[in-house]
C-alpha cells in the first residue's frame, strides 16, 4: 500500500450516490482512505448509498454537484474552493464531467492536485461535446477504468500516454462471496420479486439501470423470436431503477404484456443485495448496446459463480473470455441474441457450474477492491510527489 501524508485528505466529486459502478467505487477508495489513515470528502447530492459512506468512514459534503447549470458550477467551485482550504484537502478526484468542471476550478484557485477518472466512454458528435469530455484529462492524471477506456481517450483527446494510468474497478470480494450468502438471503431476494419456487425455466438476471442502451429492449425482441421458433422455456429478470425514465419502463411493460411474455419476462425493480440476486439466477446477461467502460454486471456475476452472457464490444471483451468464462455475443443483433440465449439455456447446468468457477476464479486473481484501491492511492503518492519536485 502506497504512504500518503499523515494530514491526508481526499475530496472526492460525483453528481449523486444512488446506484452505480463509480458510485461503488467512490465509496471503496473512500475506505481505503480511512483505512490508511486519512479523511475522505466526497461532495455530492447524496442518495441512497449515502449511508454506506458514513458507514466506510467517509464524510458527504452535500453539494448540487449533479447539476450542468453554469450558475450553479460556478457557485459550486467557489464553495469547493472554500472546503479546500477549510478542510485542508490534499488532492481533488473527479468521478464525473459536470462536477470536474466546478472541481478542477476550485483546485487550480488553491493549488491542489486534480486527478479525474474516465469511467464512461463519452460520445463526441460536436466539437463542444468533445471539449465538454476533455475536463477529465485537464488535471495532473487521468484514470482509465479499462484498457478500452485508456485506448479511447488517448484517441479522442490526443492525451500524453504517460499521463494515463490504468486502474480496472474493483469488486468486493467478501461481499460477492457465494458462501457469504444464505438461502434465507435468495429467499428475500425471490420474496420481494415475487417470484415462486415453482416457476419454470432457467432465471437469466439483466441488472441495470432502466435506460434504453443497457439493452433491457433488445432482450425482449431476442426472447420473443426465441419463442417463436420453439425455444425452450427461461424467466428474464430485468432489475434495476427507471430512474425517472417512465416512458421507457412504460415502453418495455407494453412489449412484454404485446408480446405475450408476462410469464418469460419480468421487470422486478431494484435490491440493495446484488449478490443474492446473482445467487438466485442461474445465468447473467449483459447485452449493453453501447460499449462498456467497465460494466460490473459482467463481473460481479462472475465474483457469485454465474456465467455471462455479455454484448461482444468495449471492455467485456477484458471481462468476459467467450466460452471459457461465458459468451459473447455480437451487439445489438437481435438473431444473434436470440440464438445465443437457446444455446445458453441449452448447455444446461453442468456446463453453467464448469464456466462459473472459471469466471470466479478469474475475477478473484485480476478484479479485487483491495488491488484496485491499492493502484489508486498509489496514484495518489504519485501526484503528490510529483507536485513536490
């Protein structure tokens, strides 16, 4: 474990802490802050993972950092600044774009290192978008979640390779512990979804995010047209918050009841015990259309022995080992889904086991939290002795 300065403090930015990769991953370098010794910041809107902060060690200084108005940046810079100098914050993190811009200004007016994280591969379509996307490369170093991620914005933002470091999210790996999790745990699981013993087929969980790129829809379609061709049976469990997003959720609601799928899918909403959740499905899915920077439903269900299922683009290509640890399938094709969902089901149990140990045991030897906060608070030294030279 890298030595960080006995007075150090980390101020970390996000927009909210709801639900989410980086979410998580604020919460476990705040941790690992505290377990060295430091103090861990992290200014946000809050949310429901706020108390699991509080819980690590960590302190939410409730800021609107969500917010993309230029009015409410600037106030939230000076207010940043203020915290700075108040709290005497060694190094700055950015988590994500709106709340980088009021956080690079604040550390720049007190001339504190800045470091962001480019935990999603931001799509350019104009030369303002992309300006827009380059605060994350502004500071004194940029986190790449994956080697996708590193490739990417090396590529889009012409940024100096050697201030680029790569440092693949974690996964708690005593939290994803299949043995950790009892069957009074799946139980609750299965309670709350209502969902019964009885019920046939196979379970395939997609967790996510109710948005229309994480690929719930697609799904759908791959199902119907399995059916269509005599398919055999499965349940789909599409978990996860609409997040405000009514008309899409509304959306997929009249697919399943159009299509005649109320027994093959359903949308069974959001549960804070994901490993339980994994437990309870025998396969994973993680058909995103877009590519991942990362994507923790690829490996979190990997860490409880469950294989997956994951679109063939981004860094599921670095996750997934197609046909050793689970498949890939090409993105967005709706036939190419629909076959691989029947194969899937149709290589049965014995060969589910044999991929899930495989999976776990990868995830265990390249994604742990404790290697992924390690790599990040030696960054941290890093920047802070550079600074010093």
């Amino acid at each position: 474990m890298a030595t960080l300065p006995p007075d150090f403090t980390l101020l970390q930015v996000i927009p909210e802490l709801e639900t989410g990769g980086a979410e998580q991953t604020t919460l476990d370098v705040a941790q690992a802050v505290v377990a060295a010794g430091g103090r861990a910041l992290v200014a946000s809107r809050g949310g429901r993972m706020a108390a699991r902060l509080a819980e690590v060690g960590g302190e939410l200084i409730p800021l609107p950092m969500q917010s993309k108005n230029p009015l409410v940046m600037a106030v939230n810079a000076g207010r940043l600044a203020r915290l700075i100098r108040r709290r005497g914050v060694s190094l700055v993190h950015a988590r994500s774009r709106a709340p980088a811009f009021s956080a690079l200004r604040a550390a720049r007016a007190t001339d504190v290192p800045f470091v962001a994280t480019y935990h999603g591969v931001y799509r350019a379509r104009t030369p303002l978008k992309r300006r827009w996307n380059a605060i994350m490369t502004a500071g004194d170093l940029v986190i790449a979640n994956s080697e996708f991620t590193r490739d990417h914005l090396i590529a889009e933002h012409g940024v100096d390779p050697a201030k680029v470091v790569t440092i693949v999210r974690g996964i708690d790996l005593q939290r994803f512990d299949p043995e950790r999790v009892s069957r009074e745990r799946i139980k609750a699981v299965c309670d709350s979804w209502g969902l019964e013993a009885d019920d046939p087929g196979p379970k395939l969980l997609l967790a996510g995010r109710l948005t229309r790129w994480k690929g719930q829809a697609l799904i759908i379609e791959a199902v119907a047209r399995m059916a269509d061709t005599g398919g055999p049976n499965l349940m789909i469990l599409l978990a996860g918050d609409d997040q405000g997003r009514v008309r899409y959720r509304a959306e997929l609601e009249g697919a399943i009841a159009g299509m005649g799928l109320s027994d093959a899918v359903r949308l069974v909403g959001h549960t804070d015990d994901m490993p339980a959740a994994y437990r309870l499905a025998d396969l994973a899915l993680a058909p995103s259309l877009e590519p991942e920077a990362f994507g923790r439903t690829a490996v979190e269900p990997q860490a409880m022995g469950r294989a997956v299922l994951a679109a063939d683009h981004g860094a599921a290509r670095e996750t997934v080992v197609h046909d050793e640890t689970g498949w890939l399938v090409k993105p967005e094709d709706i036939d190419a889904w629909s076959g691989a969902l029947k194969r899937a089901v149709e290589a049965g149990p014995e060969r589910w086991d044999a991929l899930g140990r495989a999976g776990r045991e990868r995830v265990r030897r390249l994604y742990s939290v404790e290697a992924m906060t390690a790599a990040t608070l030696e960054t941290y030294a890093r920047v802070l002795g550079q600074r010093r030279v």
